[in-house]
C-alpha cells in the first residue's frame, strides 16, 4: 500500500489542466521588476502584505499576461480587469 501512494501523489501533484507555457509564465511573472519590488518591500511586515496583497495579485497577473501576450498565448483583446479602490476609505 505505501508503495502506490508515493506514485499517486506524484501524479496529482503533475496533474494540471493548464499547458507547460502557461505554467512557465505564471512561474517567469515572479521574475518581474514591479512584482520583486513589492515582494521585497513587504518583506518582514506583515501589516503592509495584508494591506497590498491586491496589489501584489494584481501585478502579478499583468506581468503573466505581458508573458502570454510575448509568446503569442494570450487573446489580443478582450476585458481587463477591473482596478479595484486601493483603500476602503478612499471615497469617505
């Protein structure tokens, strides 16, 4: 039994629906200026990741997209994003 769960776990852990470009631009958005600059800056404060977590997302999914859209992978048009308020009381 123990030697059909390591191969089990291996393969869900293989398993994906997305294609290996895909992967490899979600892997290569980690890499962008923008995303490593606010990685860093958040780095040892809890209280700015929470507060720029959106941010954070955020450029990471642009930098993605730059990624899809230089490989040829990503509609050309389409609906962005909506860009959220950076502050809950930004319009009080």
């Amino acid at each position: 039994m123990r030697r059909l769960v390591a191969p089990c776990l291996l393969l869900a852990a293989c398993a994906s629906n997305e294609p290996p470009a895909v992967r490899a631009c979600q892997a290569q958005a980690n890499d962008d200026p923008e995303v490593r600059h606010m990685i860093a800056a958040s780095a040892g404060s809890e209280v700015y990741a929470l507060q720029h977590y959106d941010d954070l997302r955020d450029a990471r999914r642009r930098a993605e997209l730059k990624c899809l859209r230089a490989r040829g992978l990503a509609p050309p048009g389409g609906v962005e994003a909506p860009v959220r308020s950076r502050s809950l009381f930004e319009g009080l």
